[in-house]
C-alpha cells in the first residue's frame, strides 16, 4: 500500500527481536521508507528480548546507519510483552505503533492503522484479513482472545493482534507498573475504551518458525487471567456454593431415606465418590487461591518485568546501563 501523504505526526515503533537476524535488517529499511513519507519526525525502537543469534550487532549497525533508530539489549529472554512493554516506556513520540520482526506485518500497511486511529480512536489493531495459521495454533488463538474478552471486556478482543497503534497518552494508564508478568493488551485497556480495528495484509513467515505455538498461547492466556482478573477466585467461590448446595442436597436425601426406609443410605462406594468430590473441589479452590499468592509475593519482592543490558543511541553511541 502506498502511502498518501506525510501527517504532522511523530511515530515511535517499537519492534521486539528475538534470533530475527535474517529478517530486521530488511524490516527496518522498509519500515524507514515507509516513516519518512508518512510523518514529520519518527524513531525505531528495536528490542533484543535476549536473542541467541547475531540480532544485537544488526541492531547496533543499523542503529549507527540511521539517525532514529534506537536499540535495546536486555539481559534475557524475558518474553515478547515484556520486551514489548520495556520498548513502550522508551517511546517519546506522540503515536506508537508495534509490530514483530519476522515481516508478517508489513510496514506498509501502518497508514491503515494510522487513518483509523486519527478518526477519533486510542488503540487500532490491525487484523489479519487471512487467517495464516493451521488448527491447532487457531484453537490457541480462540483460547487466548477469550481470556482476553474476560479481562478487557471489549468486543474488539476478536481483533486484537501485535500489529497495533496507540496514542502515547494511554501509556500513562500503566507507566507505574512492575511485574514479571505484562500483556501490553490488557494494560492498553487501563488506559481507554476507545478501540478499533483494521483488517491488514498478514503476510506468512518466510524464515524460522513461531515462538507462539498452542501451548506457549495457553500458558500466556493463564498469565493474563490469574495476573491480570479476579475470575478465576469469583468462579473457586461460585464452584464452592454449588458444592455446599449440593452438598445440602446429599444431607437431605439421606435423611428422607432414614425416615422413609428407616435405615442411612448402603453403599461404601456414594460415600468415598462424595468425598473424593469434595476433597478435589477443596484442592482446586487452594491451588487457585495459592496462584494468587504466588502473583502477589513476585509483586511484593519486586521481580521486574524486564532488565536492561545495553541501550544502543541513534547517533550509533552506545553505553551500558
């Protein structure tokens, strides 16, 4: 897609890079081409979330080519919302636009996400027209805009993708949070109501693989649910009146049957089936009650979400933190 016409806009993009050596050089000349055109001031923020490849020189190269690119090494492999997020709070322009590295996302369709966003929204996701992936990683997908759906409360979850666009001023709605666990999606949702979405161009992976599979999607759906909602105590609480009513239900049915047939209710097999229910009911209910606690000690010790090695300057300096 061409781009029409330069905006008077500033645009941070923020990319995180995991092993995408083969790939980010050709991202950013792209990406270049396309900021120059489309804005008056613009800045590439390049996050190596701990990459085992040669990404971290690529990064301080294309750092020293260009004036506005900006890199940041950090000590590991602390995931793509928390690279994400690290990124985010290096940002100073008035627009942020996000988008991997491994070119699905093309640059050139940032402008869609751009037109929408100055319509009057906060946060555009642009996505995919063409579902590019197989059924087990679609069922992931569903499973994690699920989760999604329950913690954001937004019909625009079904389009949420890491292709997006927000203004800067949402960032001051989670600027004070720390944690190790981040999905810059439900942070977004702190901050505005104002969501859109854009269906854009996914174009497929031409080199590795994802490092997003069905149980990396599951496990990251669990992050968000127990670190960022209240549901699944609220659903421990409603598991637990049910069992107390039925419960109640079992006393009442023995009784009748003492007082009908004169004698309690045979069988050793109804007493050790009611009282496995009840032992398991109380084991899930600790074990989700112990999940919280977990969250809740990492918060207190202050394990952060990310820590920085190196930062790379747009002028090609670079200094260690």
């Amino acid at each position: 897609m061409m781009v029409k016409c330069k905006k008077d806009i500033n645009i941070s993009a923020v990319i995180p890079v995991y092993n995408g050596e083969h790939t980010i050089r050709c991202l950013v000349n792209r990406l270049e081409a396309v900021l120059s055109s489309m804005a008056v001031g613009s800045e590439v923020i390049l996050v190596d979330d701990g990459s085992t490849d040669r990404s971290w020189f690529i990064i301080q190269d294309l750092a020293a080519e260009f004036d506005n690119i900006v890199g940041i090494c950090l000590m590991k492999n602390y995931g793509q919302h928390n690279a994400l997020l690290c990124g985010i709070e290096h940002a100073n322009k008035d627009i942020v636009v996000t988008l991997d590295d491994d070119l699905q996302h093309p640059p050139e369709e940032i402008d869609k996400l751009i037109e929408k966003l100055l319509e009057g929204h906060d946060v555009v996701y642009g996505f995919p027209i063409e579902e590019p992936h197989g059924f087990r990683r679609a069922l992931a997908s569903r499973i994690f805009k699920g989760t999604l759906s329950v913690i954001m409360r937004r019909g625009i979850t079904r389009k949420v993708s890491a292709f997006r666009a927000f203004r800067r001023e949402v960032v001051r709605a989670f600027t004070g949070y720390r944690g190790p666990y981040v999905s810059v999606d439900v942070l977004l949702s702190w901050g505005t109501t104002r969501f859109a979405g854009v269906p854009v161009v996914h174009n497929p992976r031409t080199v590795g693989k994802s490092n997003y599979g069905f149980l990396s999607l599951s496990r990251h759906a669990f992050d968000m649910i127990t670190g960022f909602s209240a549901f699944p105590l609220i659903a421990v609480g409603i598991l637990g009146i049910l069992l107390t009513l039925f419960g109640i239900c079992l006393l009442i049915y023995v009784l009748l049957m003492y007082w009908i047939h004169g004698r309690a209710v045979p069988g050793f097999t109804f007493v050790v089936s009611s009282i496995i229910v009840f032992a398991g009911a109380q084991l899930v209910c600790l074990g989700v009650i112990g999940i919280y606690l977990g969250r809740m000690y990492y918060r207190s010790i202050g394990r952060p979400s990310s820590v920085v090695r190196e930062v790379t300057n747009s002028d090609g300096f670079h200094y260690d933190l």
